[in-house]
C-alpha cells in the first residue's frame, strides 16, 4: 500500500514528477512543515553526502551531524550545514541514521536530544538475517524515547544522488510508530519516490533482507535451464561424439565447442517453454477435477505458476543465442573443408547437380518457422517487461501471453518436426539403439499442446469458464440452514 501522509489521501497527476515540497497541502493531509526544524543526517559516508544532496534539492534545510564537521564539511555541496552530532539532534526533528550497525552505541551520549524525535534507520545487513533482530529493531531498543523508522535501505546512494530516473521508485516504510511513518513517507514522495508501507517495526528484518537476495525469482528457473542444458548435451555428447570414437573410430570431437552447443540449445528453449504453459494445464485440469476454483493448489505448482516469466524469458534467451550460433556455422574451417570435400566428390563422380528437391523444401520450411518462432518469443519478451505490460490491459496482456504464447510454442513444435522430416521412422537415426536428441525434446511440447487441444473441446471450455466465474459442483456448495428449534419462530 503506497502511503502519502494519509490513507486516504489521493496524490495528483504528475505530482511525482514535482522534486519539492512547495505546493500546497493535499485535502485531508496534515501540514507538515518540513523545512523547520531542520531534516538532520547522523553520518558522512557516501550514502549521507547522496541523501544531503536530495534533500537540497528538493527545497529543505539539511543539517550532518559528524563528530569531526571541520574536517567533513568540504565533502558536502554548499548550502548543507555540517555541525556536531548533538547540535543535529538539537535542531532536526527527523534524522537519518547514516552509521553503521555497530556504530549506533556512540549515539547513546544523544538520548536526551534524540527524545520525541523520528530516527529513520537506513541500514543494511552484511549477510541475511534469518533469527536475531533486525537493526532497526535494535535501533528502537537503544533510544525507546524515539519513533524508529526503517526505510530508504533498498535505494542506492546513486539513486538518490541523481533522483529516480530509472529503476524502481519504491521506498519501503515501516514503523511501529504512525505518525512518524506518514512524515518519512511524506518526506520520500517530496523527494520523488513512492513509499510503500510495509506495516509494523517488525517487517524491518525483511526489508534489510530485501537489497541482499541475488534474484530469487530466477534460482529455480535458471537451475531447471542448466539442468537441461548439461542433459541434452550429455546424451549429444555420448550418441554423438564418445560411442562413435570408441565403436567405429571416429574422431569428430571438434563439434564440442559449437556445433554441439547450437544442437543443444534449441531443445533447451522448447522444452522451457513447454513447461511455462504445462502448470496452467495441471491448474485448469485440477480445477476440472474438484469442480471449483476456491481450493488452493499444490505449493509445488503454485511456485511453478508463479515462475512462469522467468522460464520463457530462458527460453527466448535459448533462442536467440541459437539463432546466432547457426548464423556462424558457416565460419566454421571445418564447415568449408565439410564443403569442399563434397564438391570434390561430386566432380569425381562427374554429377552435374546434386539438387535433392526433399531437402531443400525441408530446410526452406525449418527455417521460416524458426524465424517466425523466434519473431513470436521476441515479442513475448517485450511485453514482459513492465514497462509494456503496464500499458496493456488485462485482455490484452492475456492474449499476448496466452495466445501469442501458444502460437509460440506451435510453430517451435513444427520448427523441431520440420528439422527431424521423416528421420523419426528412419532407423538408421536410431544409432546405438539411442533416438535423435529432437524426438525427446518435442514430447512434452505434444502433450502441453494436445492438452491444450482437449481445454479447447466445448464441454471441458464451458465447464472450466462457469467455475472461473464462481460456479462450484454439487459437493462443494454449503448450505447454511436455521436449527430447527429457531425455525418455528421464523
């Protein structure tokens, strides 16, 4: 929930783009009056010089605290005044608390000036914290006179130094204190940013958690792209290469680095996307199954629903980089000594063409519908962003995802098909008694799209439409009856 300086309060168009507070005071929103006393800083690290120029900059008066100002004063722009930390405690009636952790017992001398005052704990924690309090908590627990706030953590003193230009606007607030939460709240929308209220002191630990965690959201995904990456290009490796070395002699193992990378690839990416739309099918299939929609699923498929952007991302990534590995097949030494051999061959034999009218419409066909796919991801791509999602509406957005992903997942499926012809039934393919890579990669791509095939059949469409609107079977509708000694007086 985004907090002004009241809940109710509604912010106006472009008010975000205003970077000072001189306009008048919102309906229904308290006057704040933040320019006196002074907004104080206790710190002069890189972090309080970037929020000094802000608050500069947004029309307030800024005081530092430091316990050497003479000598910290020439690092902050002019116009921010650098005094002792107690004459900032003395005048400030909102301070940051720009130290570290471990520094905020050199403020205990300040506990009389720092009384009735808003400290706002900007810290962040060198590692998760999982069990023992959060700063913020700890903060409260050294001055209990104090209204503590945590916030402005997740924000970079780039950020702050050039304003919210790019990236996320967000500045997450929470406090025990409420009061206190909707002055730092109104103090981050002056300065550009939407405070988002995260509730009470006690969320402090996830917020500090918040700037440490290294994309998790894609741990799962990119672990399930690995793992099929390293799978198909095992069995490559050992159909290809390794049992034709030891069986027959052959020695082709300067395929590794390229052209077993641009084989492997394309399956990586199918099978990804497969797997973004075979979740939806388990969901609709068990709503189906129950007969309503008001039961929740599974966590296992709940994670995987929810990890759905990340898998196609992977999968458009997959493509790309497939479609520029087989544009540089043809660099390739051995690509021109492979061609120069078979010309050779043909000039011995004395043919004068070695047309071959099956291939060539193979090969014209695998490629348009690998260039259509990859046209199709592309813009599935862009519309994942938020940027562009944002601009769509929900119908929109549902058929580019859905549809659009559909038809992106069809036409990769023919891309694979049209790539194996009839080589399938061939079993001079099967060497080794092992099928080619492409049989096994477009298996569940079949099955998620017959599947998809079967929702589509009116009896399975209507049902599964009438529980997403709320309708529900025989078995899970409660009745709710009077006791029948209450009925008599009805």
């Amino acid at each position: 929930m985004l907090f002004y300086c009241s809940i109710h309060a509604r912010m106006p168009q472009g008010e975000m783009r205003k970077p000072l507070l001189g306009g008048a005071a919102e309906p229904d929103v308290p006057a704040c009056d933040l320019k006196s006393p002074a907004v104080g800083i206790l710190g002069t690290g890189d972090f309080s010089r970037s929020l000094a120029h802000r608050l500069l900059a947004c029309g307030l008066r800024v005081i530092v605290g430091s316990r050497s100002p003479d000598r910290n004063a020439d690092r902050f722009p002019a116009g921010v005044e650098v005094s002792t930390q107690r004459d900032a405690a003395a005048q400030a009636h909102v301070l940051f608390v720009a130290l570290f952790p471990d520094h905020y017992s050199s403020l205990a001398a300040l506990k009389g000036e720092l009384a009735g005052k808003v400290l706002v704990d900007v810290s962040n924690g060198t590692t998760l914290n999982r069990s023992r309090p959060s700063n913020a908590e700890e903060l409260a627990a050294l001055f209990p006179e104090s209204s503590v706030v945590k916030g402005f953590n997740v924000l970079s003193a780039w950020a702050l130094l050039n304003g919210p230009r790019d990236g996320s606007r967000q500045v997450l607030i929470c406090s025990d204190d409420f009061q206190a939460k909707n002055r730092v709240a109104l103090l981050a929308r002056s300065m550009g940013f939407v405070p988002v209220d995260m509730g009470c002191l006690s969320s402090a630990r996830d917020i500090e958690n918040a700037p440490l965690y290294l994309f998790p959201s894609w741990g799962s995904p990119f672990l399930c792209a690995v793992c099929l990456f390293f799978s198909f290009y095992i069995y490559n490796f050992f159909r290809g290469v390794l049992l034709p070395y030891v069986i027959k002699g052959h020695n082709v193992f300067y395929k590794l680095p390229v052209e077993m990378v641009n084989e492997t690839l394309p399956l990586v990416s199918l099978v990804m996307l497969a797997l973004v739309y075979l979740p939806g099918l388990l969901a609709a299939g068990l709503q189906l199954l129950r007969g309503t929609k008001y039961q929740t699923f599974p966590m296992w498929l709940d994670r995987w629903l929810c990890m759905r952007k990340q898998l196609g991302l992977l999968s458009f990534f997959c493509a790309a980089m497939h479609a520029l590995y087989s544009l540089c097949l043809p660099m390739r030494s051995s690509a021109r000594y492979k061609l120069l051999n078979a010309a050779f061959k043909q000039v011995k034999l004395g043919q004068e063409s070695s047309w071959m009218e099956q291939d060539v419409w193979r090969m014209e066909l695998y490629l348009s519908f690998g260039i259509v796919a990859l046209g199709v991801l592309s813009l599935l791509a862009v519309t994942s962003l938020p940027s562009v999602g944002n601009s769509l509406n929900w119908r929109e957005f549902s058929f580019v995802q859905s549809g659009l992903g559909y038809a992106a997942l069809s036409i990769s499926t023919l891309h694979t098909l049209t790539f194996g012809w009839n080589r399938a039934f061939d079993p001079g393919q099967y060497e080794f008694y092992l099928p080619p890579t492409f049989v096994l990669a477009v298996l569940l791509p079949c099955i998620v799209l017959l599947g998809r095939l079967a929702l589509a059949l009116p009896c399975l469409s209507l049902r599964l439409a009438r529980i997403r609107r709320g309708w529900e079977t025989r078995l899970h509708q409660v009745h709710f009856r009077l006791p029948d000694e209450d009925m008599s007086t009805v």
